[in-house]
C-alpha cells in the first residue's frame, strides 16, 4: 500500500538482494560462451538445449539464459523498453582488473567505464545485445558527499590502464 507520496508504507528489508538476471537469448551456445569464457561464470546446468544456468562460486545460478521465446531472435530496437543493464559486483579492484583483463583477451569491445565516486564501473553488451555492467563498489567510508553529508555520485571517466595496474602490482607483490 503506497502513500499519498508514492512511497511505500514501510521499505523492503535491507537484507533482500536481486538474486539472478534470466535473460531470453537468440543463440544459447554462443551467449554460454561469452557468459562462461569472456566473464567466467560455471555451467551448473542445462535445461535440455533450450536453457543454461550459470553461477560463480557454485550457486545454483547468478544468470539464467535461455531460448524459450527468442531462438533467432534480434535484440530490442533502441528507445524501446527494456533491461538497461544487469551489473556483476566484483569484491575488489583487484578481481575488476582481472575480469577487464578476461573481456579484452576475448575481444569483447568495451562500451564505456565510468568512475560513480562509490564504486568503478566497466560497461559493454552481451552477444544479443544485452546491457551489463561490471563494477566493484569503494569502501562507504570513501563515498563523495556534499558538506551537509548528501551522497554526491560523481560521473568521471575511469582510467582503464591504471585499473590493469593492478595486477602488475600484484604481480610484482608475489615476486618479492
């Protein structure tokens, strides 16, 4: 039940989260490919030769694809409706360097990459066009706010080369 603002009544609980991303595919093979070799995500399983559930770490799934309405199909024509983007969260730099790294071996073209303030951003799309986002989020603690102590997101570009730094870094830390 919404107020007369629109808002609801009481929030949802702080705990609840976006479980997995179900996305229709034209080419289930080929969005496996680019979901399992370009990002790294597992197969956990198949659903005959119509759908594939994947995870990372051993989930029953983070991304399900599948080609139940959409086998040859195409993608949304652009200023229709639709899924902007589904953002992957990385659990440090580190690891967002890494997967950077992943996408240009596979040659996946990257679309943009953005630094919020609160977190650092990679955009790029899946086989059919689909919109993703990978990003690891910056300690709170490192958060931009106005002097009154509003969030104040920010929107600059996101140095790619010094990101890949980070795992000559590590590199050269696990040298010495």
């Amino acid at each position: 039940m919404a107020t007369t603002s629109g808002q609801p009544q009481s929030p949802i609980h702080p705990q609840a989260r976006i479980g997995h991303v179900h996305l229709k595919v034209a080419d289930l093979e080929q969005a496996i490919r680019f979901y399992r070799d370009a990002l790294g995500f597992e197969v956990m399983q198949y659903y005959g030769g119509q759908a594939a559930f994947l995870s990372a770490g051993g989930y029953h799934h983070h991304i399900g694809l599948n080609t139940w309405e959409s086998r040859g199909g195409s993608p949304p024509l652009p200023g229709s409706t639709g899924l902007y983007h589904a953002a992957i969260l990385y659990p440090n730099r580190t690891e967002l360097a890494r997967a950077l790294k992943r996408l240009l071996d596979h040659g996946v073209p990257i679309d943009g990459a953005s630094d919020h303030g609160v977190s650092e951003a990679i955009y790029l799309r899946d086989p059919d066009g689909n919109g993703l986002e990978i990003y690891r989020d910056r300690d709170p603690a490192e958060w931009p706010c106005d002097p009154d102590g509003t969030l104040s997101m920010t929107l600059a570009p996101l140095d790619l080369e010094a990101l890949l730094q980070e795992l000559e870094d590590e590199a050269g830390s696990a040298r010495r």
